[in-house]
C-alpha cells in the first residue's frame, strides 16, 4: 500500500514544496512506514534521503525540503510484508553505477526464483520483492534505451500489481501504471507537474484529499508509462 510520485518543471524548485503532497499521501493511502526522496542537485549531482520511520516523524525532512532540484521522486512505504521494515529494503533503490534511482508500488509476483539467483550472487540485502526488481533492472539497464521499454519488460517479467518510478541521473521522470489497485495520475502543483499514484481509490478521490489544488488532471492507461518533458508535462508511451 505504498504511495508514490515523480515530479519535474522547468525552473528549479525547493523540495518541500512537495511536502504537503507527500504528507496527504502518506495520511491518506495509509503508509507511514519508512519514506525516500531522491532529487537532482544543483550541481547535477543525485542527492538521497531515506529513513525507516514515517514521513510525518522524520526530523531530517526539513533539512531535505531546503534543496532545491528541478526534478525528484519521492517514496512513501506501506508494506505487504511488515517483517521487511528495515533500512535494506526502504525506497528508493539506487542504481550502484549512478545511472538512476527505481521505486515500486504493488507487488511483482514472481521474484523467488529471481531473489535465490541473486541471493547466490552476494546482490540481496533485504527482504522485499521491490529490491529483486531492483537487481534485475541493473542487469537490463542499456543506456540510451527507452525508459517505458525497459520498465514494460520489468512487468513482463515479474507479473503482478506493479507501478513503477525512475528518476535517472538526467533528471527523466517516469512513472509506469501497472497496478489495477492504485491507479496513476498526472497532474500540476502550480508549476510543477507529477505522476503519482492515488491512495489504492479507484476513482479521483487523490485530487480531494492529496492534491486539492491539482490542475491539468488526467489519468495514465494501465500499462503505459507517463514519462515528464523538461516542463513537467506528461509523454505518455
């Protein structure tokens, strides 16, 4: 029962302009679990933070909200599973060569005999299947390919009720509509645009609870990928 959401726009932005947004998802969808923002420094650099406690409890989100980026992803975590609370598998994951940071909402059905390869590998810390997908999209990755591709083909692989989130090192944001249960949206904070998921309603109550202020409103197609331009409107693919 996770909740989650990439957001870009032209012109930098500091991140706790997302914080009401982020706070709502969280009360609303029922996390508060552990949270994770990944953001483009100023400099281009990826910048992280995750912790195990809630969004709403975690001292440090103020300092966080100071940077400013013009794209970030943000995780707010409600496991399936409670025994995998932990730093290990707290969202998002880092790609170990910088290329991107990966989330995921839902489940992805078939890692058990993804996870034992991996295992076996010396690649698994935790205990989610969010991290097995995590593993194999390092192996899949090719520069210069399509991000929507490569995260249909994820889904292929997996099965099960999964969105999907990438911020790459670039600034890209993507998000991928694959869980019937929580459907995606995009829409526009002002003069920020996000694809974000809907607190697990399967109607628009997102826009009355999280995001009341939200203009531009449209829902992804399950199994598309809403992928935002430079100024944070929606591609879809």
């Amino acid at each position: 029962m996770c909740e989650q959401f990439v957001a870009r726009a032209a012109e930098p932005f500091r991140l706790d302009e997302l914080w009401e947004l982020a706070e709502r998802l969280e009360r609303f969808g029922i996390a508060g679990f552990g949270w994770g923002a990944v953001w483009i420094d100023a400099d281009g650099r990826m910048g992280s933070h995750r912790d195990v406690r809630a969004f709403r409890d975690d001292p440090v989100r103020e300092a966080v909200g100071r940077h400013e980026t013009a794209s970030a992803l943000v995780h707010l975590r409600r496991p399936s599973k409670l025994s995998t609370l932990g730093p290990p598998d707290t969202q998002p994951f880092d790609d170990p060569a910088g290329r991107y940071s990966f989330s995921h909402n839902g489940d992805l059905l078939l890692h058990r005999d993804w996870r034992a390869r991996y295992r076996a590998q010396g690649r698994i810390r935790g205990r989610a299947d969010t991290e097995v997908g995590a593993r194999w999209l390092e192996d899949e990755w090719r520069d210069g390919e399509s991000v929507p591709h490569v995260l249909g083909a994820l889904h292929d692989t997996f099965g099960g009720q999964a969105n999907l989130a990438i911020l790459t090192a670039g600034g890209a944001a993507h998000h991928y509509a694959g869980n019937r249960e929580n459907p995606v949206f995009t829409f526009r904070l002002g003069r920020i645009g996000i694809a974000g998921t809907a607190l697990y309603s399967l109607d628009r109550s997102v826009f009355r609870y999280a995001a009341p202020g939200a203009t531009d409103r449209r829902i992804v197609p399950i199994r598309t990928t809403a992928s935002l331009d430079q100024e944070g409107r929606p591609i879809a693919s």
